[in-house]
C-alpha cells in the first residue's frame, strides 16, 4: 500500500509559488497601471496595492512553517514529497531574505537621505 502525499509539503511549496507570483504581478502593476490608478483614485488605491505588497511576505512565512512541519512528518512517517517540502522552503525563505535586503537597502538609502530634492527637480511647482 502506498503511502499518502504530505499535504503541508504541497501547501508550502505551493505558498512560496504563489507568493512569488503575487509579488511579480504587483510589481509589474505598479511600474505600470498603479501610476495611473494612483493619480486618478488620489491614493486611494493605495491601499489595495499595500496590502498586496504584504500578501507574498504573510504566505512566505507560512509557507516555511508549513515546509518545516511537513519535513518533520516525512522524517518521521517516510511518506513521499520531500522535494516538494525542500523546494518549498527554498522558495519561502529566498522569498522572505529578498524582502528583507529590499527593505534594509531602503532605509539604509532613506537615512543617508537619497532622493531629497528630487520631487522638487521633477514637479512643475512654484518655488518659494
């Protein structure tokens, strides 16, 4: 008889997939109709676009815990699906450290004051 498929590995590797493409379609949408939605909604599609920024960080740390558990079931029970909980994490825990440098190289660029004065040189504002 054989064994059943681990479900949590499955799931991890499908989060770190599916968090992956939310993050590649929501950059893509920014760079593209989110400029426009954004000056015609005033900001208000801001909001949608934050939390989908958020969405693949919440599914990548999911899916770790999830990729986790399912390694230690299969250590434990020998079922099948070890290369999709490996993959899984792979995915997951690339995912989560991207994020992490992106954001650190953003506020290491913030605080050494990057970008100053560059709304001033683009926007057709009166000067003071």
């Amino acid at each position: 008889m054989a064994l059943p498929k681990n479900r949590l590995a499955t799931t991890s590797l499908t989060l770190g997939l599916l968090g992956w493409a939310i993050y590649l379609l929501q950059w893509c949408f920014d760079l593209t109709l989110g400029l426009l939605l954004a000056a015609f909604t005033a900001g208000a599609s801001a909001i949608c676009s934050t939390i989908l920024d958020v969405a693949p960080f919440a599914l990548w740390l999911v899916g770790i815990v999830t990729g986790h558990l399912a390694l230690g079931q299969i250590k434990q029970s020998h079922a099948p699906g070890r290369g999709r909980a490996v993959w899984g994490l792979v995915l997951n825990y690339f995912g989560l450290f991207f994020i992490i440098v992106i954001t650190v190289i953003i506020v290491i660029l913030i605080a050494s004051g990057v970008g100053l004065g560059v709304l001033d040189k683009a926007l057709p504002f009166p000067k003071k």
